[in-house]
C-alpha cells in the first residue's frame, strides 16, 4: 500500500469510529442486504414500472431488461467502489464530494435531498389501487397517509430492529416474485429469438404491430431504472461493522440480486403469455398474467402483496433518507439550531429521529402534488446523480482515493465508469426525446443544480465547506 493509502486509510478507520451521540455500528452486512433489497423492491419495480415498460415497448421489454440487467451490473461495480471508499451516511454526496470537490458534494446531496420527499410520496400514492381492490371501503386519504405514518413509526425503532421487521416483509415479497418467476417458466409459447428480432406492440387499433427504435429506446431508460439499484446500503454505511471491507459486496450482491428478481419475472412473462395482446391491453398485465394461469384468487392475493411490498419500500427509504438529512445536519448545513436538530440521535434506539420526522413531514407534504408530476420531478435524478457517481470513480482511482488497500477495486478498470458515462449520455438523447416526462424532469432538475452551484458559491465555498467523513458536527 503507498504512503498516500496508508494515511487515506488512517484517517477514514479515525472517521468511522462513532462519535459521542453519533450513530451505532450495530448491523452486519446480512442486515443491510435486507435493507437494501427492501428498499429496492424487486416487486414494486416489476409490477408499477415494469408494466409501463410493458404497455410501451410490448414483447420488446423483454429485451430491454435483458440489457438492464447488464447496466445493473455496471452500476454495481461503480457504486462498490464508491461506497467501500465512502461508506458514510450521506450517501453519494460524500464521496462525490471528496473526490470531485465541494460543488459536486453540493449538487448531490441538494438533488438527493430534494427528491426524497417526491419519491416516498409517489410509492405511498401509488399504493391506492392496490388497497382498493382488497379493502373499498377504506378511503384514499387514509390509505396514504395511514401508511406512511406507520412506515414513520417503523423507521422511528432501532436500525437492527427495523431491519428485522424489513426483512420479514422482504420475505412475503420475495414469495410474489419466485411465484411469478416458476408459472412463467412453466409454459413458454414464444422464442427469445422472435422477442429479440420481432418485438410486438399494440398499435392504436388495439392490435400488435413491430414496435419502433424510438419507442424502445425511451422505454429502456425505465427499465434501467426499474432494475439498477444497491446504492441504498450506503446510507447505513456508518452502521456497519467494518464497512470499508463489507461494503462493496453488500452493494454487489444487493444490486445483482435485485436486478435479476427485476427483470427475470417480466422476461418470462413475455415469452409465457399465452395472449400478447390481451396481456398489453390489461392495465394490470402482471396480476392478468398470474389470474389467467392460476385462477382468479391470484388477482386479491397479488394485491396484497404489492401493497405490502410497497409499504415495506417506503420504510427503508425513509430510514435511508433520514440518516441522509442527519448527515446534513452534520455536516453544518443550515443554521446551527437546525443542524442541532437534524444531527441529534435518539440515545435509546440510536435513531435520527428529528431528521427522521422531517423526511416523513416533507413526504407527507408531497402526497398532496399528483403522483405524474412526481414522477416527472424525480426521473432525470439518473442522469445527473450517475454521471457525478461515475467520474468520482474514473478521478477518484487516479488519485487514489478509491480503491485503494483494504477497499473494493473495480474489475478492469477504468471500463465500468466509462461505460457508465456512455450511459449517462444515452439516457439523457433518451430523455430529451421524451417530451411528456423525460424533457420535462432534466429542465426541473436541472433547475435544481443550478441553485445548487450557486449555494455553494455563495454560501458554502466561502465557508470552506466539504463533506465530513463521519464526524460529529454542528
């Protein structure tokens, strides 16, 4: 190991032991994998963006999560080696920081921030029709804000014990997609090779028709996104026994494993379907798929356990996104009352729980905007948010700061961070064509890193400020 990684090493070992009133490195890896995975939700991804990748590319999804698989591969070993480096609780924004420079540590941690509360509220909104179909009489208003005060009061216990109740539910989820995963492979009617060459879709007379490249290539931007993932475990990286060593495979094996329990079902349900177009027409073409083979049971049944899953999902993105708010906190980013408050962590569970109530206040102020515009708000986050994670792994090696002795190396590199930022460009052609969503979400966050340039211009820089790695701040 040089010089330069002995003392790198020096200081983070320094960091990482918790500081008085800081937060308790009491998980194992095995814990944050239940967390992350829950916080992916395999079964959310498939049954809320999978069927819209469905409705778009028709057979031609089958396809597009074939290659998302590989993308997740790519996102996986860049996150490794970002997160074994970094593994503190705020995330992205400390090692894009570090390694790029303040201004870059600004955008990330402004555009994670505030796409936190969006996020939670178009998962707890998009819980509504799941819950109807088991339960009419209860009102949508109860619905959503009855479940996202129950994930706040999950989120609120001790990080072991919340990751024990995660897992339980993870457990129901993962029955959902290994059902959905046996009965597709059960009877396939159709070949990977007219998938691939012929993909079909509806047309506007209800029939199917060969589907085009553009339609494809602005559906395979919502497939990467539906099927990449792992990055979450970062948020409890302070949590963690010996993260510098744990983290990379944890956030290896959250993401693989997610990205196959994403893509495997819709893939088989593609080529099992016995009726294509009646699959495409169904709005719920999962639960139409899964109705049709075993019977109409599998319709309420499937229902509860989205609801589950998705109720589950938000739990652990609220728990993520509070250790994110106290890392601002930490990190002396407002007043200091309100750094006080953010930072402060409960001396019996170990929990951030000012900043935990914060995340649950905005989200809860969010559930009132429509879940679209939510949508819109939060997609271009792949774009910015990758390419910055991306480059901090192509600078951070060079200059040693990632990878270095004791921490996860990327194989061959420097070719995932490349290839991830031939990605980033891809998704964003990909998005500027999408007048109704994509276009709309780079300008809007776009907005947002131009007001994140110009705070840390004129507010942070002249403080000298750049992530703190794990310390106590004001």
């Amino acid at each position: 190991m040089s010089l330069a990684s002995r003392e790198i090493a020096a200081e983070d070992a320094a960091a990482l032991k918790p500081a008085k009133g800081g937060l308790r490195r009491e998980l194992s890896s095995f814990a944050v994998l239940l967390l992350t995975l829950s916080s992916l939700s395999p079964v959310v991804s498939v049954f809320g963006i999978g069927g819209d990748v469905l409705h778009q590319a028709g057979a031609g999804a089958a396809t597009l999560f074939g290659l998302a698989i590989l993308a997740a591969l790519v996102w996986s070993v860049v996150y490794a080696e970002l997160g074994s480096a970094y593994p503190y609780a705020g995330g992205d924004y400390v090692g894009v920081g570090s390694v790029l420079g303040g201004w870059a540590g600004a955008v990330t941690l402004v555009l994670w921030a505030a796409t936190a509360g969006p996020s939670i509220a178009f998962v707890n909104l998009t819980i509504v029709p799941y819950v109807a179909q088991l339960a009419p009489q209860i009102p949508a208003p109860a619905v959503i804000f009855g479940g996202l005060a129950g994930a706040i009061v999950v989120a609120l216990l001790s990080v072991r014990r919340g990751a024990w109740i995660t897992g339980l539910f993870l457990a129901v989820e993962a029955v959902a997609v290994v059902v959905l995963i046996i009965v597709g492979a059960g009877r396939p009617v159709r070949g990977v090779s007219a998938i691939v060459l012929h993909p079909m879709a509806l047309n506007a007379a209800g029939g199917l028709a060969p589907v085009t490249l553009g339609v494809l290539g602005l559906a395979a931007v919502s497939a990467v996104y539906a099927t990449v993932g792992g990055n979450q475990a970062i948020n409890f990286g302070e949590e963690l026994h010996d993260p510098h060593r744990r983290m990379g495979r944890v956030v290896l094996m959250a993401c693989l494993i997610g990205a196959f329990a994403t893509a495997l079902p819709v893939i088989l349900v593609v080529v099992s379907a016995p009726d294509l177009a009646a699959l495409l027409r169904s709005p719920a073409p999962f639960a139409q798929f899964l109705s049709a083979r075993l019977g109409s049971w599998a319709g309420p049944a499937l229902s509860a356990g989205v609801a589950l899953a998705m109720f589950n999902a938000n739990i652990v993105t609220i728990m993520g996104m509070a250790r994110l708010y106290f890392s601002l906190g930490r990190d002396g980013l407002f007043p200091k009352p309100v750094n006080r408050l953010l930072s402060g962590v409960d001396s019996h569970s170990g929990t951030p729980r000012a900043a935990t109530l914060v995340v649950g206040a905005f989200s809860a102020a969010c559930c009132f905007i429509p879940s679209h515009t939510l949508l819109i708000f939060m997609s271009g986050l792949l774009v910015y948010g990758w390419s910055l994670v991306c480059l901090s792994v192509l600078i951070g090696r060079m200059k040693g700061l990632t990878g270095a002795g004791g921490y996860w190396r990327s194989p061959l590199f420097p070719l995932a961070p490349i290839i991830g930022l031939g990605m980033a460009v891809a998704f964003t052609i990909a998005d500027l064509l999408d007048a109704d969503a994509g276009r709309p979400s780079l300008l809007l966050l776009g907005l947002v890193v131009l007001a994140a340039l110009a705070w840390h211009h004129f507010v942070l820089r002249p403080r000298g400020w750049t992530p703190q790695l794990g310390e106590s701040g004001g």
